[in-house]
C-alpha cells in the first residue's frame, strides 16, 4: 500500500479516483494505537504477485478455524462446555472471538504435531 499526503486544499480522498486503474483511497474508521485514523490506497482488480507461502498458510488456517466454529456451535455438549467456560473468562467480548480462539488453539496444536511426526 501507498502512503497518501494530501497537499493543500485536499484534505483526504475517498473511493476509486480513475475508472481504467481502478485506484482508490479511503481513511481507515478503526483508530490506530496513537488514536490516529490513517489514509491509505488500493488498488482495485486482479493480483499481480503469487501469494506467498505464509499467505497461503494463513488462509489455509482462516477457513479450517472458521469450518471448525461452524461444526462446533452445532454440537449441543460442546456448546453447553464453551457457554460455561465463556461465562468464566473476560478476555474475549463475545462468544465468537472465544471460540475462534479455542479452536484457532486446537488448529494450531494439531499442525504442530503433524510437522512433529512427519
């Protein structure tokens, strides 16, 4: 990404700027540590660049936690264990970060002992 500065008397830009490019630029709503909102760009289209392995791992990982969540909420003893065990933490706000953490922890222990034996 781009890092955008405005001149004078723009002070930020904010969708696609040409149509044949498909350039675009917005303001991130999410504030930054420094409590700073910051302008960035995109680049609207098709990929030029292969993603790379740590990519392609973390996609792999993204869609394996969220089959794992969806499988999870339907069974109704493990839901009872995760509600009782969600009332007890105060780490994650809602049930959903909860249990993205727990099975992100149970994707991660099973990789690990894949690469472990193999």
């Amino acid at each position: 990404m781009a890092k955008l500065e405005y001149a004078y008397p723009i002070t930020a830009v904010h969708g696609v700027l040409d149509r044949k490019s498909k350039f675009g630029a917005a303001k991130r709503i999410a504030r930054n540590q420094e409590g700073e909102s910051k302008p960035f760009s995109v680049r609207y289209g098709q990929r030029i660049s292969q993603p790379s392995a740590d990519e392609l791992a973390a996609r792999a990982r993204f869609k394996a936690v969220a089959a794992a969540i969806k499988v999870r909420k339907l069974d109704p003893n493990k839901t009872r264990t995760d509600a009782a065990a969600f009332k007890e933490q105060s780490t994650y706000k809602t049930m959903y970060a909860y249990l993205w953490h727990v099975c992100g922890d149970e994707y991660d222990e099973a990789l690990a002992e894949a690469n472990a034996e193999g």
